[in-house]
C-alpha cells in the first residue's frame, strides 16, 4: 500500500520520490495520498510592486510596474540566500515546468558556472543550462549571475558562462550582481566592486547586454 501511494514529482529536476505524507526536497511539494501537491499555493511570503527593472529585466517593457508575488520554497540550498527571509519563510519551489507557456518574461539565476559549485548548492548546472535554453525558445529570458568571493569569482568561469550564453543568444541579457553577507554567509565580505566590474567587462567581450547590479 505503501508503495502504491509513492509519487515521483515531475516538476523540477531533481525528481524527488516521496513517500505518503513526505515533503520533497524543496519543502513546498507534499505527497497526499499518491498525488504530488503544492503544499504552499495560495500562501504569500512577499508581495511588492516594484520597477520592472528592480527583479532585474532591463530589456523588457522599460519604466514599468511588476507585481512580485513569492511563496516559500526553493530547490536549491544557496547559504549566501539574498532573499532567505522570503524563500525560507516557511522553511521550504522555484517551479516553471509547468508555467513556462504563461511566461512572457522570466530572469533566471545562473549561480556560477561549474558543476562542482551548483552541486554545493544542491542543484545541476546541466539542468539549468537546458532549461534556459527551452525558456529563451518562447520566452524573454534575462540571466543574473550573484558573485560570491571565492566561490564563482574567476574570470575564466565568467568567460566560460558568457561563451555559452553567447552561443544560446548572442542578445541575451546578462546581470552581474555583487554579494552582501546573508544568511548562512553572514560571517563574510561583501564582492569587491571593482571585481564585478572586472567580470562584466570580461562578459561584454562576449555579451552586447551586460549590466552590474548592487554596486
Ligand atoms: S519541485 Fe520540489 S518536490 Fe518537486 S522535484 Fe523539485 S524539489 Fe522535489
């Protein structure tokens, strides 16, 4: 019976098989009785409406209005989390499986460019370099890259990153943003600004769009 009622979700990639009763690893999805649920629909965590380009999307409809609407969960484990206090709210999904053909704009966090670091945050960068190159089939995508000191701050990962988003789009949008200490990486410095400009220049010899972000 046990068996009978275990779900495999489909929505991102990490496929949790849960049990009756467990959560997935996102801590947003739920097994009740043999169907994967979305434990948290309906429950807001952060509503705003903000300038278009604050989420950032500087290429799509300029000087606008968005409505930010988030919910707790996520699917990776990011211990410099810039929005813990929202993704963490309830201790739990970055979902666009599903949503993708209601999308007209998204930005994506590219985190770095190396399976080693999005393997230390709990996530596969094979699987967000093919889901970004299915969302820029219909979508306008932006990308946003969060420099951590020490961690993705090489200038040969950010022309690695840059070449391959050249190679999906040559037009493409990409924010280089700098790290303030949060979360579970309170106890470190802030990205030095002039690295950030340093990477964004390395990007532009590949990328027409690139912009720094909290500098
Ligand atoms: S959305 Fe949540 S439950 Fe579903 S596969 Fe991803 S982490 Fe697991």
């Amino acid at each position: 019976m046990k068996d009978q009622r275990r779900a495999v979700c489909p929505v991102c990639f990490h496929h949790c098989r849960l049990d009756e009763g467990q959560y997935g690893r996102c801590r947003a999805r739920k097994n009740i009785n043999g169907t994967v649920v979305c434990d948290n629909y309906g429950k807001v965590t952060a509503l705003a409406l903000d300038p278009i380009e604050k989420k950032p999307l500087r290429h799509f409809m300029p000087g606008s209005l968005i409505l930010s609407v988030g919910s707790y969960g996520c699917n990776l484990s990011c211990p410099f989390c810039q929005n813990h206090d929202i993704s963490m709210g309830d201790k739990t999904v970055t979902e666009y499986r599903e949503i993708l053909p209601f999308t007209d704009a998204m930005n994506v966090d590219l985190k770095g460019f190396t399976e080693e670091y999005y393997r230390k945050l709990g996530g596969s960068l094979e699987a967000v370099k093919a889901f970004v190159r299915r969302a820029a089939e219909g979508c306008h995508v932006e990308l946003t890259t969060l420099i951590v000191p020490g961690e993705n701050d090489s200038e040969e990962e950010m022309e690695r990153e840059a070449e391959w988003i050249a190679s999906v789009d040559p037009e493409a949008v990409l924010h280089v943003t700098r790290f303030f200490p949060q979360y579970k990486m309170a106890d470190r410095k802030a990205t030095d600004v002039e690295t950030v400009y340093r990477l964004r220049d390395v990007a532009a010899r590949y990328l027409k769009n690139v912009y720094t972000g909290n500098c």
